[in-house]
C-alpha cells in the first residue's frame, strides 16, 4: 500500500509511532501516514486505531480514513492531512485565547465526542494534543483525532453497556483524566466528556492547578488525583462564568452507564456565549481573516501574570488562585504511572514492561474509598 504514496517529512511522534507527510503519486493528494513498528511482546495498536477510525467515519471532524495495512513489519494507516492541534496553537498565542473561541472549541469538540459515542466508542485521551484543525477550507473545521486507546462501550447483538468495574489499570492522559479514572473505575461516556471540560478550563486559566513540577511520576499521579477531589468546582472555575462550573458539576454526576445529555451541555455553552456577548461566527484569532486583530475585540482582559508587592517590585503569581497542595508520599496509595510529561498516553499494560523502559511494574489502583467519590464530593 504505501508503493502508492511518496513520504516526505516527518510530522509528529508518540509513544507507538511516527506521522509522516506523504502525497499520493496518482493524484498528488497531500496525506498523513502513521507507521508503527513491530515490537516484541507488545499490541499493534495502530491496527485497532484503524478499526476505530473506520468505525466513526462519515461525520464532521472525522478524519478521512484512506486505507491501512501492513508493510514488512510496519503497520501503516493513511488517514486526512490535518493542520496544528490545539496545544500548538494555544502556545502560538501565549496560553491566551477569546472566550469566543474557547466556546467554539468546547462546542465543536462537544459534537466530536457525541459522534464517537453514538458510534458506541468511547475516546479516553481527551487532550489538546489531539484536537486538530483541518486545511484550506476546513480551517475553522476542529477535528478529533488519535484513537489509539479507543474502547467499545457497547457490544453484541444487543449492544449492551460494558459492565461497572473497579480497580482498573490506569489508560489516558493525567492532566486531562476523569476523576473516576484516577479511581480505577471502568471508563465510560461520562470520562471523556470530564476530560473535554478539563480541557476547556486548560484554555480558560492556562494553567490547571494540577499542572507543576513533581520530583517524582509517582507523587505527580497522587498529586493530580489528590487535587481534582479537593479542589471545589467553583474554585477551579474563579473568574469564569458560572455556566462552566456547572457543566463540570453535570458531567461529575453521570452514573457509569447514564446516556449524556449532550444538548444540554451545549446549551450552557451557548448560554455562556449569549450572556457574555460573544458571537459564535467560526472566526478564530489565529487566520488570516480574523476580524479581531486589535485589542478592542478582545472578549476577556489580557492576564497580567505579574502583581503589585505595594513596593515598587513586582512578584510572579501563578494564573491559577487553586490552592497549592502539599503532598506527603507515605500518606497517599503509590498510583503507578508512565506519562514522562503531562500530556503523555498511556495504557495500563504497558506499566509491566521491562525497568530499562522507566516504567512501574505495579499495574493495581488503589482501593476505593467510597466517600471520596464524585457524586459525594459534589
């Protein structure tokens, strides 16, 4: 299969593989090629990612699936070229974007969630990192992308949901992960959707308050895990409007097999838009065409990261008022963990690998304490 395609330069690299520029010899079609490697002992995941990416084809903000296979030991998928993901471009900015493109995020990745859960899949790695926008005409079109942890939700003949489990081995991204997650609890519809709101709170402050240096993977785990159950939805929401606070108290209390009500967190959104007076016209600030390259369009005041001391001398303040947590590691379960960076995936099997990979061989969560659960936290 990849005889048709000329490769050209590299584009991106994970954990599982590389994406490569490529341009199809017959049309001249530009189109992005992900080869993963065969490893010894360990799942081809881009050959699942394909079926996933197959199974959800057909709607807005899927990318298009052109074929995959296998080459020698390569595993290949030709797939949709798509241009910068939401991390690249939030960090282009400053960390700073319009409320009115926060909520044209948030509302278009709302869709794309919804349409790979009626397709009975669910994402679980929710990140910036794999929202992407298209090319050309789809420029304002946000795509979701990397379904290499994908999981059906529903199966057999009947479509049943898959059943409640506990102590289950850690699979996603820390920073963005569900609460539940960091618990051991089975991931459902409910995971992915707390993961957008993460998401969306990222692009509101910046920074979330989980986000910081830890001397260990361990103690980062706990830490994260720790301050999403302490820190109040209000408080982690400061300074916002009230609507988000609300769709992450909503998303919080989804029982494991509850079907969303996606129209009703897209009616926040746009209730946010509304009463702050933001139009949802599809113009971000980083095109060409933006309407709004002065700062009298801008939607929120820009964030001075730097405050008076009331001698003259101004101090460095972190852009989250969240509470800095001080953790103590004999106090807390030991979580295992892969992630090198904040937004690394990873599945639970491969924390069984060999030392010489840096991994942690324990693959066990930690017991659940039922009173710290969400629905009692909220």
């Amino acid at each position: 299969m990849l005889e048709e395609y000329r490769l050209e330069k590299q584009l991106g690299k994970g954990a599982f593989g590389k994406v490569i520029g490529a341009v199809a010899t017959s049309t001249n079609e530009q189109v992005a090629v992900k080869l993963e490697e065969k490893v010894k002992g360990r799942p081809r995941f881009l050959a699942a990612e394909s079926q996933v990416l197959a199974a959800v084809q057909g709607a807005e903000g899927i990318p298009k699936l052109y074929g995959s296979g296998r080459y020698g030991d390569l595993t290949c998928m030709v797939m949709e070229l798509l241009g910068p993901n939401l991390a690249t471009l939030f960090k282009q900015a400053d960390k700073r974007f319009e409320l009115r493109t926060i909520l044209q995020i948030a509302l278009q990745g709302l869709e794309r969630v919804q349409h790979v859960h009626d397709s009975f899949y669910i994402h679980r790695d929710i990140k910036p990192q794999n929202f992407m926008f298209g090319l050309g005409r789809k420029q304002t079109t946000l795509y979701i992308a990397d379904f290499g942890l994908a999981k059906k939700y529903r199966s057999g003949p009947r479509g049943l949901h898959l059943p409640y489990k506990e102590d289950r081995s850690f699979v996603g991204t820390a920073c963005y992960a569900s609460l539940n997650t960091h618990m051991g609890v089975q991931q459902s519809r409910r995971d992915d959707l707390e993961s957008l709101i993460y998401v969306v709170c990222y692009l509101l402050k910046s920074q979330l308050p989980w986000q910081r240096k830890y001397r260990t993977r361990e103690e980062k785990h706990n830490a994260t895990r720790l301050q999403k159950m302490l820190v109040p939805v209000e408080e982690l929401f400061a300074g916002c409007h009230r609507g988000f606070a609300t769709a992450l108290t909503y998303v919080r209390a989804i029982g494991f097999d509850d079907t969303p009500d996606y129209n009703m967190l897209s009616h926040t959104f746009r209730t946010i838009a509304a009463e702050s007076r933001v139009a949802l016209d599809l113009d971000f600030e980083w095109l060409p065409c933006s309407k709004r390259k002065s700062k009298h369009h801008r939607t929120h005041p820009k964030r001075d990261p730097f405050v008076s001391t009331g001698s003259g001398r101004r101090r460095s303040v972190s852009p989250v008022s969240a509470p800095q947590l001080r953790v103590t590691m004999s106090a807390l379960p030991i979580m295992p963990t892969l992630d090198s960076s904040e937004n690394s995936s990873y599945e639970g099997w491969l924390e069984a690998q060999a030392e010489e990979e840096d991994t942690v061989k324990d693959t066990k969560g930690p017991t659940i304490d039922r009173d710290l659960l969400p629905s009692k936290l909220l």
